[in-house]
C-alpha cells in the first residue's frame, strides 16, 4: 500500500493529524483532551498508555470514549518525524495546561495538567519525540506567494 501512494504522493509533504479530543462511541460528539484528563483521571488508574474511557455522552448514556493518550500521541509523532513531513495538530489549545495562564483581560486558567511535570501534556509528548528523532522545528512565514502545484 505505501509503495501505490508514493506513486502519487511524495511522504515528506504528507503531515500526519493528531486530534487533541476524544469521540464518544454512541453519538461521535467530542470531547476535549483536557475535559477527558480533568473528569476521567481517576484516583490511580490514569495512564499515558490510555486511549479510551467509559463515560456518558451528552443523553447519559453509557458511552465509550476514545482518544489519543500520551503514549499515542508519542508514538504517531515518532513515526511521521521518520516516515513523514511532520505533524498537525488539531486543536493545540485542547490540551492541558502545565502552567496556569492569566489574560490581560484579568481571566485566569489554572493548570489543568495532572500530578507534578509535563507526563500528561500532549505537547510534552510531541516534543519528546521530535527531539528523540533529532527533527528540528519547522518555522512558517506568512506570505502573499502561492505556492504552485507542479512546485509541491
């Protein structure tokens, strides 16, 4: 299969998603990574190999939700800085927070993060995998230019 795709799509321009929410197996509705780590962790059992919960969905009805946990989130982003251009995120502002945050607006949000370190953050685990691959941080200029497509 990856033979027939490289035929038609070169891999380094290929960037690899991962979502920073969780779906519910009843309704599909989405859950942020950080709603899932506040009201899920539980007293002992969370774990960064993680990537569902039982919940309840919006209804109340007993639901599965499924996500991409750290262990996850660390391996895909291992994989595509070797196998691909880099990665997505969507969206980076679902993440929890390792250190609270205070608007010029006066609005505070506290760290959301669990236990002391950055273990739960899902941008922890993407920056531990970039740097165990040696990839450096892509930079993006705006720009007015188009980039055309015979040039990708």
């Amino acid at each position: 299969m990856e033979q027939d795709g490289a035929l038609i799509l070169l891999w380094n321009k290929v960037a690899a998603g991962l979502p920073f929410y969780g779906r519910h197996s009843t309704d599909g509705n989405w859950v942020t990574y950080e709603d899932i780590v506040q009201r899920h962790h539980g007293a002992g059992w969370w774990s960064g190999a993680l990537d569902e919960v039982d919940a309840q969905d919006e209804r109340g009805r007993a639901s599965k939700l499924g996500f991409n946990g750290v262990d996850t989130i660390f391996a895909r982003t291992a994989y595509a800085a070797e196998q691909a251009g880099g990665v997505m995120i969507w969206e980076v502002g679902q993440d929890c927070r390792n250190v609270p945050t205070k608007h010029a607006d006066g609005t505070n949000h506290v760290r959301t993060c669990l236990g002391e370190g950055d273990q739960w953050s899902l941008l922890a685990a993407i920056t531990r995998a970039r740097v165990g691959a040696k990839r450096e941080l892509v930079q993006f200029k705006r720009t007015s230019e188009v980039v055309s497509r015979e040039e990708l």
